[in-house]
C-alpha cells in the first residue's frame, strides 16, 4: 500500500473506524466501478 494510502487508513482508525471496514469499502467500490467498464473503454484505455 501506498504511504498516503496507510496514513489514511491511521487517521481514520483514530476517528473509530475499522481498518477491515474501509479496505472492505475500498474493495466494493473497486469491483463495482470494474463492472461498470465497457470492452470498449478498456480497448480505448490500451490505445
């Protein structure tokens, strides 16, 4: 993980959130926005 990534994670953990609760989160949203791109934005990405 990046270093701002880990700073992130500490900061909140202070403010009572669960580190398993954001990386979970992270996770969702990263699967979600993956579902969400087309063949064709990936083919034009490779360009």
């Amino acid at each position: 993980m990046s270093k701002e990534l880990v700073g992130a994670l500490k900061a909140l953990e202070q403010k009572g959130i669960s580190r398993e609760i954001i990386v979970d989160a992270i996770e969702a949203a990263l699967i979600n926005a993956y579902k969400k791109t087309t063949i064709k934005q990936v083919m034009y990405a490779l360009i």
